[in-house]
C-alpha cells in the first residue's frame, strides 16, 4: 500500500451503529475522514477522535473520491440524494446500507445518472468487528472502481469484489442470512425437542455445532452435483433420507413441540420424489428450491 493510498480521503454519511464503526475504522487506518448525520450530535466521538465534520450533505458528498453511505434503508439513501444537487462526479458512492438486489440495481441506476461512479455493498458483520479480519463486506459493481478504492476499504475487514452487477452483493446477502437463520432454527427445533427430555441447551450446542460444522464440509462436493446436473447416490437416496424425516415429525408430535420446521423438510423432500428423484443425492432438491412454491 503506497502512500497516496494511506493518505485517500474517505466520507462516512449515516453514523448510526454501523455508520460510526465504519467511520472509526476508517480512522484508525489513517485516512482523512469526512463524516455527516442527519442528528449531527452522533459526529460528535467521531470528531473528537480527528474526523472531519461536514458542514451539510453537499459538503459531504464532494469532500472525497469515496463516499460511503449506511443509512436505515435504501428510501433513506434516495431521500438524502434527492435532496441534494451536489456534483457527484468527483466521487464513488459506496452503498453499504441493506435492501433488496433491485433497490440496488435502481439505485445505481439513479447515481450513474448523476454522474456518480456506484459500488453497492453488504456487510456481513455487526460493528464492533469492523476493522478485524473477521468483519466480511461485499461488494459488486464496476471493478474498475472497487480497484480503484480497494486499499481504503480494506480498513473495514475482509473486503470481496464479487461481480460487475450491482446487485449481487445483496443477493449474497439475502443467500448468507438464509444461511444463518435456517441454520439457527435447526438448532433451536434440536433444543426444543432435547429439552423435553431433560437436556439444556448448553449439553446440546456442541453437538450441535459438531454437525453443522460436518454439514458445511459436504457443501463442495455438493455444489459440484449442482453445477453438472447430475446427483448419484454415493452417501444416502434421498428416499432413505425421507424415511429419517417421518422420525422428526413423529418426536416433534409426540414431544409436544413445534413440527412445522421437519414437516417442510419432509414436504420439499416428497415433492422430489414424486417428480421421479427418489434414487439421488440430497442436492437434486435444488430442482424444488429453484421454483416457486405450491
Ligand atoms: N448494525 C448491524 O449490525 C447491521 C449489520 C449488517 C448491516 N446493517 C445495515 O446497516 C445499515 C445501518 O444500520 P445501523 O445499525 O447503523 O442503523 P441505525 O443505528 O438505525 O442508523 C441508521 C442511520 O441512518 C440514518 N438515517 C435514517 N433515515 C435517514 C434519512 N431519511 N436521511 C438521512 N439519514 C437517515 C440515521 O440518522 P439519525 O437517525 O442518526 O439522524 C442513522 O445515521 C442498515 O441498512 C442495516 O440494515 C447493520
């Protein structure tokens, strides 16, 4: 990193929980860094540690080559643009704030038709991982620009270009919080369920975290079938699999609990082996994920 690229100036606008440690961390790297609220006391710890504060949003907007948005939502974004007539030609907008992969692809529609260079962006961490290797931040759109700007934004974390469309980022988010809450309600149907029979939450997590973790080293070679359309059975049919799916329904019912989350397991599952998908791996359930629903 040579020195023109420690030095480059960096505007944080939206200094909410997550606007703030962006801003931070921007600081503690070393770059100059522009910040403005629409409650301007939240500048405040931000200008006692050497940020500068942006007298309005025009003034931010102009003040650097990378201006990083975090607001509540992406109307909030269009608001704040809309309100402004700055030139945004001198700069990159770098959209951090959660939406949808259409809100992102209109929103970089709107930037580009300011003349603003527009990356749009997902982070994958709570604040106060920010600055660590462990905060992960995606994001997609010209790579030119993100190239361009790459040595700012690795003062966040752990920063990946995943694409020219301006929407992936979000997309990979949406894929990820999936991920996470499917993962976690798993967990807590095991916990609701082992609890009836005595065994508190904290016997079962590492278990529990012993078969996701079990569960995540399948998914390449899973992806693999995916990608070539062909799904042998070389672990388990998903008609045997089927079979272990009843038993969650039957303990849920006879527990007590909740059955819904095993009764979708077990109707995605069905729907596979009615369509002739009996004798093949798990993933050829993809087929049933990449429709809508009944
Ligand atoms: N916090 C987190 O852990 C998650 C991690 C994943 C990504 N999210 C997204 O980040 C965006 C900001 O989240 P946040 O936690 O910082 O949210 P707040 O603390 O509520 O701050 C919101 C800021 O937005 C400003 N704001 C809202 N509406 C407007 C508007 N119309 N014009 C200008 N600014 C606006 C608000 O300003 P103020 O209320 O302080 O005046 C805050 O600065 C969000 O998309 C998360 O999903 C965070």
């Amino acid at each position: 990193m040579n020195s023109s690229e420690t030095a480059s100036p960096v505007t944080v606008i939206g200094l909410g929980l997550m606007g703030r440690a962006l801003a931070g961390a921007f600081l503690k790297a070393g770059h100059p860094t522009t910040v403005w609220n629409r409650t301007p006391a939240k500048a405040d710890p931000l200008v006692a540690e050497g940020a500068r504060r942006a007298p309005t949003v025009d003034d931010a907007l102009t003040a650097a080559p990378l201006t990083v948005l975090c607001l509540t939502d992406y109307q909030a974004v269009r608001e704040l643009l809309d309100a402004s007539d700055a030139d945004l030609g001198r700069t990159t907008l770098l959209n951090l704030t959660s939406g949808s992969s259409a809100q992102a692809r209109e929103a970089a529609r709107r930037a580009e038709r300011r003349g603003a260079r527009y990356l749009d962006g997902a982070i994958m961490a709570i604040p106060s991982t920010i600055g660590t290797a462990d905060a992960l931040v995606l994001h997609s759109g010209p790579r030119p620009d993100f190239d361009a700007h790459e040595a700012t934004l690795g003062a966040l974390g752990t920063v990946t270009h995943l694409g020219e469309d301006h929407g992936l980022a979000s997309l990979y988010d949406a894929a990820g919080l999936t991920m996470m809450w499917s993962v976690l309600n798993a967990w807590l149907q095991g916990t609701a369920l082992l609890r009836t029979a005595g065994v508190d939450a904290a016997a079962f997590a590492p278990f529990a975290r012993q078969m996701a973790a079990g569960v995540a080293e399948w998914l390449p070679g899973h992806a693999e079938q995916i990608d070539s359309g062909s799904f042998p059975a070389e672990v388990s049919a998903l008609e045997t699999d089927a079979r272990a799916m009843e038993h969650l329904i039957e303990e849920s019912e006879a527990a007590g609990i909740n059955a819904e989350l095993p009764r979708l397991i077990r109707a995605m599952a069905e729907r596979a082996i009615a369509a002739g998908h009996g004798g093949e791996q798990y993933p050829v359930l993809i087929e049933e994920f990449a429709k809508p629903g009944p």
